[in-house]
C-alpha cells in the first residue's frame, strides 16, 4: 500500500485535532502546521487534562475527533 497524504488545501477540518482515549492516557495529535510537537501524550489525571485543554486552542484547534474503545471517554470530554 502506498501513502498518498492530502494537500493542506484539500482538507475537510484543517483546525481538528484527534484525541485517542485510553485508561491512563490520551495521545493527541493536531495539524504538523501549528505546532513542532504536533503529537503528545497526557495523562490522565484532572491537571493532565486541563493541561490538554490549555493546548488544542493555543494550536488554533476548533474540531475535535475522539476514539475511544472503553469507558474512558467520559473526563476527556468535560475539558
């Protein structure tokens, strides 16, 4: 399989950002025009989160896309 990546031009939600949900951990990743480190991993603890919630609008993000294949969705959402 060969990778073809989109144009910037070309995206749907070029200011999203996508959230994966786990028990201890929530890796999130936003557009690689906004910021050098443009994937990072939060914990999961109340600081951690409000650390994630002061980021994705400092990287201009205004969509979010969240996976999750347990409960744990429920404190990301609250941030």
């Amino acid at each position: 399989m060969v990778w073809q990546f989109r144009k910037r031009e070309d995206e749907v939600f070029p200011n999203a950002a996508g959230i994966d949900v786990g028990a201890s951990s929530r890796w999130v990743a936003v557009p690689r025009h906004v910021s050098d480190d443009s994937v990072r991993e939060f914990g999961a603890m109340t600081d951690d989160l409000n650390a994630m919630a002061d980021w994705l609008p400092g990287c201009g993000v205004d969509t979010v896309a969240l996976e999750s294949t347990g409960v744990y969705l429920d404190p990301g959402v609250r941030c």
